[in-house]
C-alpha cells in the first residue's frame, strides 16, 4: 500500500494505491470536508 497527499482545488486529500488490488482509496472525510467547504475535519465527520 503505498500513501499519498492528492490536491482538489488546493485543498488536500488523503489516498491509499493498494497494489495488489490495483486501486486507489480516498479519505472519505477529506473529500466530504472539500466538497462541503468545511474548515475543519470535525465538521466534515459531522457531516
């Protein structure tokens, strides 16, 4: 599994490349937080 920081819109999300499978995985809360426009992660979890 390899980590990595993607940028939408300059703000950052957090994803996972999992090799074996060959697919990557979002952070569900950072895309909710960007999409949202929430300042923080808390809201986002909220959310």
């Amino acid at each position: 599994m390899t980590d990595k920081i993607q940028l939408y819109e300059d703000q950052p999300i957090r994803t996972a490349w999992v090799e074996d499978e060959e697919e990557w995985y979002f952070s569900i809360v950072d895309v909710v937080k960007v999409l949202t426009e929430q300042p923080d992660t808390d809201g986002a979890r909220n959310y």
